[in-house]
C-alpha cells in the first residue's frame, strides 16, 4: 500500500502496486499528463518481477521470523498497524465518495 505521494513521478514508479492512497491533486495532474496523448504508463512491478527478485534473495524469510522480527520492533509493529487502520478508512472514504458520485449521476 504507497501513500504519501509528493510528485506524480513517485506514483508512476509503482505503476501495477494494487492498492495506493492518491490524494485527488495528483489524480487531476495524472489524468492531465496522461490521457492527453493516449499514453500507455509502464508497469514497474509486477508478478514475475517479484518472483525473480525473490528467488535472488539468500536468506529465506517465513512467517514466524517475520512475525518475531516485527514485534521485537514496537515502532515498526506501531506504525504498520496504525498505517493499516488509517489507509481502510481512507480507503472507505473514498469508496462512499464514488458511491455518492455515482449515485448524483444518475
């Protein structure tokens, strides 16, 4: 999940990421720099990109030391979870703002 965005370039860079919180003024200046010439935005990440870099990777990391390395790290547990509350209700925000939308255009 990216959020944050400062520039558009940053978001292209993870053009193929499922889930990014887009604040609405890059949204208009994506739709700007975008849809004028037709132009098609480059996939940076993707499946096998992943699978690739994962199999270059020595040191196999499963889910208990995952676990165990997170909550040894209270900052990071913090902040992953807090960011995982605020980007689901941004993200319910956002969904009621279409459906409104949506529903105005009726």
């Amino acid at each position: 999940m990216g959020a944050s965005f400062r520039n558009i370039k940053q978001i292209l860079r993870l053009a193929g990421c499922d889930l990014l919180t887009i604040s609405p003024k890059l949204l208009d200046q994506l739709a700007l720099e975008h849809t004028k010439d037709n132009e098609k935005i480059q996939i940076y990440l993707n499946k096998e990109q992943i699978k690739q870099k994962r199999e270059k990777k020595h040191e196999k990391l499963d889910e208990k030391t995952f676990r165990w390395m997170l909550n040894e790290d209270e900052m990071a547990n913090d902040k992953l979870f807090d960011g995982i509350r605020k980007f689901t209700a941004d993200a319910q925000k956002l969904e009621d703002l279409i459906r409104v939308r949506l529903q105005n255009n009726k």
